[in-house]
C-alpha cells in the first residue's frame, strides 16, 4: 500500500492526498433488482485486477448488501461499524481474490438502508481519509433510484446500465436514465445486457432501451456487451467465487473479461478533479443538493 502525503483542503475541509494518480469510477446500476448487477460488479472487478489494475469495490447497497456474500468473505466489520463510529474506512476493507479490496456494507441492518443526510455524507467523507493507490473504483450500487443511487452515479465517471430481457428490466432502466437525464443532466450510460441467449438477443435489448433513450431523452447509450446465459455462472455462485475466476473459460466469463478489457480500454479523467477525494467531493456535492431540493 502507498501512503499519500496528506493536507486539508480549507473550502471543503476534506482531507487532500497527494498523488496526482487519476482514478477510473464507474457505478453499476439497472434501476430494477434481480438483474445480476452485484454479479456484474464483482466479476467486472475481479477481470480488472487479473488485468494487473488495481481495483476497489465499493458495496454501496447499504440495506441488501452481498458482495461479501458472493466472493464467500466473513467481514468482522463493515459500514454500519462505520457509521456507529467504531471503526474508520481502512478498518473495514478486506482482501478479496487476486489484489481486489472490498469495502463491505451490511446486510439486513434497517437503518442501513435509510441513512440520514447527514450519515449518509459521513460515509463519504471518509473515503477522502483512504490511502490506497488505485486505477478502478466499482461502485455496486442498490437497486431503484434512491437517494443513494443517485449520489455515487451522479459522482461516478462512468455509469454502467445493467438489463436483462424482462419488460420490468428495460422499464426501470429506461426510468433510471430519464431521471439521471432529465434531473441531473447525465448523458452517458453504457447498457450491459445480462443474461441473454444470443448474441442477437443481448443486442436487441440495447437497442430496444437505446431506441427509447435517444427519441425520448435525447440520450445515445453506448453498448458494452452481453453476458450469456451460463449455467456455470450459478454453480460460480453456488461456490462463492467469482465466475471468471472458477470457470475461466465459460462463455459468461469469456464475456465478462472481454467487457473488463473495454472498461480499461476507456479513457482515465485527464482534466482536475479525477482523483479519489473529488469523487468523495462530489458524492458530498450531490447530498447536499438532494437535500435542498427535498427541503
């Protein structure tokens, strides 16, 4: 791990770290449950360090987190010990496959999942106090379009639309990105579609929400890629691993490490602001605006 050489930015109080290392951020999101983002997100991050990158994922599911779940890890604590003010951010990242960190949320902790304003800016100031370099931040966000959801993808980078062929799936998708739109003046998204039986069939679906997007919403989302249907990709599950680490040469993981190799493929935030801490600034940015529009 390298150290930071730290200072206190006075107009913000959060604390500055100085490498001028820029950060790739990108959220995982799909506006309905149930269409394997937390899959996708684990997996995308686990492709990416098999890369050499160096990856953090955030669970950022505060009431239905399982990313620790999923990789079969045993957190001694996570963000409600965070909350509580017993343990800070480093405290509570652990190791997962590979050189991936793991900042785990809690699961099934009521009040996780309704954070107060000003909890909820507490969980992000404190990334400004990591001291870890890294290239990728994955940000596995909760299903819908909460408050919290709207933060880390209004502050991410990037924003990767999960859907699968469902009709609620495209809905909620289409009501994700109308919102981001519409409200917040977001404009990229890259659709990933999950689960798909063909190739044609994963391309139909972008093309379906992409139709809608750029009639509606003056929106042109740009397709990632599908992930087929694979039924090692349960039997991964099934053994808590990630399925580009289990099955190495299914198609679901041929898929996903091909979706990695794009991701690292984008462009790393060349103007001021792409490091970490402007991350944390504006997730505390987005707070404070949700709450003035909700007052």
């Amino acid at each position: 791990m390298l150290m930071h050489e730290a200072n206190v930015d006075q107009a913000t109080g959060l604390r500055r770290m100085g490498s001028p290392r820029p950060v790739k951020v990108v959220a995982v999101s799909g506006g309905k449950g149930g269409v394997g983002k937390t899959n996708v997100s684990v997996n995308l991050a686990v492709a990416l360090d098999g890369l050499g990158r160096k990856v953090m994922l955030l669970d950022a599911d505060f009431g239905l987190a399982n990313v620790d779940v999923l990789l079969g890890l045993s957190p001694e604590y996570d963000l409600s010990h965070l909350i509580n003010g017993e343990r800070n951010l480093e405290e509570i990242i652990v190791d997962g496959p590979g050189g991936l960190r793991i900042i785990p949320a809690s699961s099934g902790i009521g009040r996780m999942a309704s954070l107060s304003p000003a909890e909820h800016a507490g969980v992000i100031r404190a990334f400004s106090e990591l001291s870890y370099d890294l290239d990728v931040l994955i940000v596995d966000t909760a299903a819908g379009i909460s408050e919290g959801v709207v933060s880390f993808c209004r502050a991410s980078q990037e924003v990767i639309v999960v859907v699968c062929d469902e009709p609620a799936s495209i809905t909620d998708a289409y009501a994700f990105m109308k919102v981001m739109n519409r409200e917040y003046g977001m404009d990229r998204f890259h659709v990933l579609a999950n689960m798909a039986h063909s190739v044609r069939e994963g391309h139909e679906l972008y093309l379906k929400l992409s139709r809608a997007a750029e009639r509606f919403l003056d929106v042109t989302p740009t397709y990632l890629g599908a992930i087929p249907h694979d039924e090692r990709l349960r039997k991964a599950v099934q053994k808590q691993q990630a399925v580009v680490t289990a099955y190495p040469s299914s198609p679901s993981a041929l898929a996903l490490k091909k979706i990695a190799r794009s991701v690292d493929e984008w462009p790393l935030p060349r103007q001021p602001g792409g490091q970490l801490e402007f991350f944390v600034e504006r997730l505390i940015e987005a707070e404070r605006e949700y709450v003035e529009e909700t007052l």
